[in-house]
C-alpha cells in the first residue's frame, strides 16, 4: 500500500483516463484530488469514490488554460494539503488535415495540453523541490513519438510535452522527484467525440482500443516509482523505437494504417 495517504492531484479527471486513475489511486488507499472544468462530473465521481472506497476526495473546477485559475487552485490546494503526486492528464486533440487547421483551435491545444500542462507542474514542482520528494506524471502520447497525417497540431503538442518532461526530469532528479511520461495508444474515452467527429478513425482503431482501466492501472503501479515512461500497448512502443532508427522506412511502410483517419 505505497499510495496509503498520498495526495494524488489529478487534472482532466472528469472523464477517460483520469476518472479512472482516480478510482485507482483511491482502491490503493491514496487521497484523489480531482481537477476538471466540469464540476457536476467531479461531484459525482468523488462521490463514488468516498461511497466505494472510504476515501475523502476534493475536487476544483480548473480550466489548466487559464493561467489564473491554475495560480488560484494550486495556491488553496497547497494551503491545505501536501501533494505527493501530479497526474497532468487534461488535454484534447482535433484531427485535421493541414489546410483545415483553425488557428485558434491549434493555440487552444497548445494552451492546454503544454502550456497548462507546465503551469501545473511549476506549482507543484516548486513545493515537492522544497521537500525533496514528489512525483510528476505527464500524459504525452504516441503520438508524441511518431507524427501521423491529420494530427500535425496534436502531435506537435504532445512531442512537445516529451521534450519538457524530458528536460524536467533531470533537473527534477536533483531533488529526488520522479517523472514519469505515458504515451499509450488509441483509449476508448470520450476523447474522440472531439478528435474524430466522423468516427472513421474510431471505425478504423477500435480493435486496438485500449480500455482506461487497464491504462489507469499501469499508470498507478508506476506511481512513486522511478518510471522513465509508460508505453502502451507493446506493439507501438516496438513500432515507435523502429520508427527513431528508420523514420522514412517506417513511414512507408505504415503509410496506409497512418492514413487511416
Ligand atoms: O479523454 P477524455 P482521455 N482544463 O476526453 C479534461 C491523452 N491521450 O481520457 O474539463 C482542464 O475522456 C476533460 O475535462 P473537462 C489525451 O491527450 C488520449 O482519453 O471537464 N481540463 C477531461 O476530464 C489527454 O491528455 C488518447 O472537459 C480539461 C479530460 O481532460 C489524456 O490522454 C490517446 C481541459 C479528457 O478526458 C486524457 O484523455 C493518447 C481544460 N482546458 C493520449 N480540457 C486516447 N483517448 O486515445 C480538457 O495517446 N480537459
């Protein structure tokens, strides 16, 4: 029971993978903070939680996108409670070809799935650099691996969550803070009412889906280790370290599956 007690603050925790994990983190006795912008969905979750698992849970509505309300929740989390671990999970992806991107929906992406991503991390970093422990979990992506058509932005924002966490976790390696990136593959979560609002993509993946409890566990037994990355499934993972020694050969030969969106 290594998660006895923890604090655990979860971003995007309203849904898919991070409702999960929270339902995790709470089965192995840690203590669930849930972050999201729909609170009606966060009231009802750590309901569940405090019903099932005997657990006290917090929630916040956060938008990580708004600097502010970033600044305003961690200050009054940390107020109160001592964070053990950060799960930056909250982000979201649109699928389109090059031509059709819409500026103002790539600079959201970017806002929340790096930019806020970092916001939170910089909060929390700075009292787990304090106390010399800590864990920072970032959700990157696959996609953060290997760059397919039709998912340029999203791509380009979770490569660049990679490379932060990367740079973070040697510098967070001085203070005894672990970090840890998990890059899984297609979930079956509502992530795809936004990504792929033609439910080709799905049509196309939904034998390979990942279900979120599984993804949920795996992040979980990684929690308060010193974990470099998650990756699922093992397939992709194979398919992604191919892809860095034999990029063109790679992008051939998976040509048609990548068009597959
Ligand atoms: O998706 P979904 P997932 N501020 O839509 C929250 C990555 N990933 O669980 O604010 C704060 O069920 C949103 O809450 P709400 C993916 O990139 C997925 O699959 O209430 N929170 C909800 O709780 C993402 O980083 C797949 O709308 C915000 C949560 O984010 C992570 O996994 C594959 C927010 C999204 O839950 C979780 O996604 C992959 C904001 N501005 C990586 N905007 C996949 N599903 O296939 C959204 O490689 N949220």
């Amino acid at each position: 029971m290594k998660l006895a007690g923890k604090y655990v603050v979860i971003t995007g925790a309203s849904s898919g993978i991070g409702e999960q994990i929270a339902y995790e983190v709470a089965k192995r006795g840690g203590i669930p903070i849930l972050l999201a912008r729909s609170k009606e969905k966060l009231a009802q979750i750590a309901q569940h939680i405090e019903q099932t698992y005997n657990i006290p849970c917090v929630y916040e509505s956060l938008d990580v996108s708004n600097q502010e309300e970033v600044d305003a929740v961690f200050d009054r989390l940390l107020a109160s409670v001592d964070i053990d671990i950060l799960v930056n999970n909250a982000g979201f992806g649109v699928f389109r070809y090059v031509e059709h991107i819409d500026l103002s929906e790539a600079k959201q992406m970017f806002d929340v799935n790096v930019l806020g991503l970092i916001a939170c991390t910089k909060k929390v970093y700075t009292h787990m650099m304090k106390k010399r422990s800590g864990h920072i979990i970032n959700v990157a992506s696959q996609a953060g691996k290997i760059a397919t058509p039709k998912s340029s932005v999203y791509a380009a924002t979770k490569h660049a969550v990679l490379g932060f966490t990367n740079s973070l976790r040697m510098e967070a390696s001085m203070y005894g803070i672990f970090v840890t990136a998990v890059n899984p593959g297609p979930i079956k979560t509502n992530f795809f009412t936004v990504a792929d609002t033609s439910g080709e993509y799905v049509k196309n993946v939904k034998r390979w889906m990942l279900r979120p409890e599984f993804v949920a566990k795996r992040v979980v037994d990684a929690m308060l280790t010193p974990t470099r990355e998650v990756n699922l499934p093992f397939w992709m993972h194979i398919g992604s370290r191919v892809y860095q020694l034999f990029p063109s050969v790679v992008e051939k030969m998976g040509k048609r599956a990548f068009l597959k969106k």
